[in-house]
C-alpha cells in the first residue's frame, strides 16, 4: 500500500482489555502497522469482562456519532478461538468488525443495514497461525487495516443467512403500570432502563403523572436533572439516550439501590391521594 494513496479515516476501538495492560496498545499497534494514517478512538476498555449485552448498548449509543466511512473494531469476544465467526458489516454508512456474539443487536435496531459479510478470504487473513487468545491483534486489527485501506467488505467472504442477535427483554404492561429492567449501568452508576421515551409516552402520555420504582423502592416522580432533587436523593428522569434512568444525585444508584443488570424497573401512574 504506497503512502502517497493513503487517507486520514477514523477507526474506533471497544473491548473489554482494560488500559492498564498491553491488550489495547497491541491493537492499536497493529491497526497502525497496516494502516498509518489511521485516527484511532477508543469508545472503551472497560466493558466488563465478557459482558456482550454492555458491549452492545455502548456501542450503539456512541456509533451514531461518528461519520460517514467509519470503522468500528468491537472485541468483547468470550468466544475466542472457537468456531464463532467474525462479520464485517455496513450500518448507517459505517463499517463494524464484530464477532458473531450478539454485540451488534442494538446497531441491528437503531442502524439501517446495508451488508453483512463472514469474513473468510484467506487473502485478507494473516498468513501466520493466529493466537488463538488475541484475534483482536492477530485478525481483527490486520482486516481493520485493510478495510482502511480501502478493501470493500463483500471481498472478505460470503453474506451470511443469519446472524446472531441477543434476546433483549421488551417492556411489558401490567395493569397500569410499563415495567422493564436495567440494561446498563454507567461509570456513575447510574441505572439505565430498556424502557424508551416513546414506549412510556403511548402507555402514559401525562409524564408529569407518574411515578418511578426501582426493585419495588418508590424514587418519585420524573425529574428534569439529577440537581432538582437534594444530594444522595434517588430520582428517574428521561436521560441523553432517550430511556428512563434511575439515579441517585452525586451518588451511586447502583449500590445504594443495590440494584444491577435485570433489576425490575416499574413506571406507573400515581395514585391519588
């Protein structure tokens, strides 16, 4: 690949490697001896290990960010070195370099699919016996460079019938009340539901109305902002994401709630006094 013919383009990083080892650097090495020029940003480092849906639900809030002929890298891969597949596809004018885990369900939602490939060319594999404990360095950063470089997805191998997507659980309606669970949780600790603004607005469109239990513990009504309720108060408001969040003002919602992943989420309409 001549220098003269290379590009500036953004390539972004997500795994679970943590920064304070040599996982993430590797990568990033790895990329940058295929490919230069190329603007590396980490989205994260720090998915929890293993955790596919986390991996999932950051990726999609970050990657509609970022322009056109992006690529995005996603290694939260507990299945490494088994016959999982790895996928490159096109959403929304992007690129994603993914293993077939289901970290891409929440992109597959919100991103219109353009391709979907199984990336099997041998010609844009490495040549070597890959780690069987580090395809992020040994595959996933080599096809990365070379889709930088220009390589068109439909030349790393055949369209799939299918891929994998996680089983997400939907809100339900129980009586008058919308109840769902945490998702996500946040570096704040904050409590992120799957419960969206729209979803809550067709089952109870007076918002000013209704009131928010997290694990069956009343946290009032919705709030504009963490400040409009006093310090280590718990509050729900609508956050940047579009979906009801449980939080706690200059505190953490998680361990004062002692709530997680799957913890009950209910809005309801309140009762009158």
């Amino acid at each position: 690949m001549a220098r003269a013919s290379l590009k500036v383009r953004i390539a972004t990083l997500l795994t679970d490697f943590g920064t304070n080892g040599p996982y993430a650097a590797a990568m990033k090495g790895a990329i940058l001896r295929r490919y230069p020029l190329a603007r590396l940003v980490d989205i994260s480092h720090d998915i929890p290990a293993h955790d596919v849906l986390t991996a999932a639900f950051v990726l999609a809030q970050a990657a509609p960010q970022f322009p056109p002929g992006t690529v995005h890298v996603v290694v939260v891969d507990p299945g490494v070195g088994t016959q999982r597949r790895i996928m490159a596809a096109t959403f929304g004018e992007q690129t994603f370099l993914f293993p077939d885990n289901g970290v891409i369900t929440f992109v597959a939602e919100t991103m219109p699919l353009e391709r979907i490939v199984v990336v099997r060319n041998t010609k844009y594999l490495p040549p070597a016996d890959p780690s069987a404990t580090f395809h992020g360095r040994d595959i996933f950063a080599p096809i990365a460079g070379h889709v930088l470089g220009g390589v068109d997805i439909d030349r790393l191998g055949p369209q799939p019938e299918t891929y994998k997507l996680l089983e997400v659980p939907t809100p339900a309606v129980q009586g008058d009340a919308l109840v769902g669970q945490v998702i996500y949780v946040d570096t704040f600790g904050n409590l992120v539901s799957n419960i969206t603004d729209n979803a809550l607005v067709q089952t109870h469109p007076a918002l000013d109305r209704v009131r928010v239990f997290c694990a069956g513990r009343d946290v009032g009504p919705l709030q504009g902002a963490y400040g409009f309720v006093d310090q280590g108060r718990p509050l729900a408001i609508v956050n940047s994401m579009g979906r009801i969040e449980v939080a706690i003002n200059r505190g953490r919602a998680c361990d004062a709630l002692d709530a997680g992943l799957g913890t009950e989420i209910r809005v309801q309409e309140a009762k009158s006094a």
